[in-house]
C-alpha cells in the first residue's frame, strides 16, 4: 500500500491522517489513499475518518485533492474519478467555467451554433445559406 506511514520506530503520540488520506479503524499504523471518486479532507487535526463522495462539478483521482470539470464541460453527479467522468457541455450551449455541475446550461448566441463542449457563446458564425436562431 501506498498509505501515509503514522508510526516510525514507535509512537509517542496518534498523527492524524492528512488531507487525500484516512484510517477507518482503530490501531493502525498507516493511513489508506483516499480512493478515486471520494475526497478526504479534515481539519488538520482530529484525522480523517471517512471519506465522501466527489462532488458535482469535479472529479477525485486516488488520493488527490478534487478538480474543477475544464470549461466545456460538466459534472452533474457525484463520484467523478477522473477527467472521463466530465461530460461534454450539450450542443446548442456552452459551459465557460470550470466546476459546472450541469444544473443550467447557457444558450449560443443567435446567429452563431455551439458544438459540444463550447466554451464561448459565439464560437462558430452560421454559414451563408444557413441560420441559426
């Protein structure tokens, strides 16, 4: 395992797991990696003892801190494990931040069409012979 070591030769005192890290049972000597999808994030003092779901609008590699979806895409649930469980923003919308969690897209521009995953509300003008409403 690849977990944080909390005793070195002997403890003289408990060391709380840090942060992307956590121990669920009492008289261990090393904390697990936080796993992909959860986050575990204490105060810094009392340990980690759980870990939660991901949430909306990012992602959580193993034992990693959580990242913001890229602009141009979403997250609408929780649990993401990896910049694959981001979700193309839909086309006919844009997604200009990072973070999105999906619960309101924003519509291009009349005269201008959005592909999925756009990032601005006028990325490609209509055509001649054509129209975009």
């Amino acid at each position: 395992s690849s977990g944080i070591n909390a005793e070195y030769g002997g403890s003289a005192d408990q060391v709380p797991c840090p942060n992307h890290f956590y121990q669920d049972q009492p008289g261990a000597g090393v904390c697990k990696d936080c796993p992909a999808g959860r986050t575990c994030i204490g105060d810094g003092s009392s340990g980690i003892v759980d870990t939660v779901p991901c949430p909306t609008g990012q992602y959580c590699p193993r034992a990693q801190a959580a990242v913001d979806c890229p602009a141009g895409t979403y997250r609408d649930q929780e649990g993401g494990v990896d910049i694959t469980s981001c979700f193309q923003c839909p086309p006919g919308n844009y997604c200009p931040e990072a973070g999105h969690t999906g619960d309101s897209f924003q519509d291009c521009t009349a005269g201008y069409y959005c592909a999925a995953g756009s990032t601005t509300s006028d990325p490609t003008p209509c055509s001649a012979g054509h129209y975009c409403p």
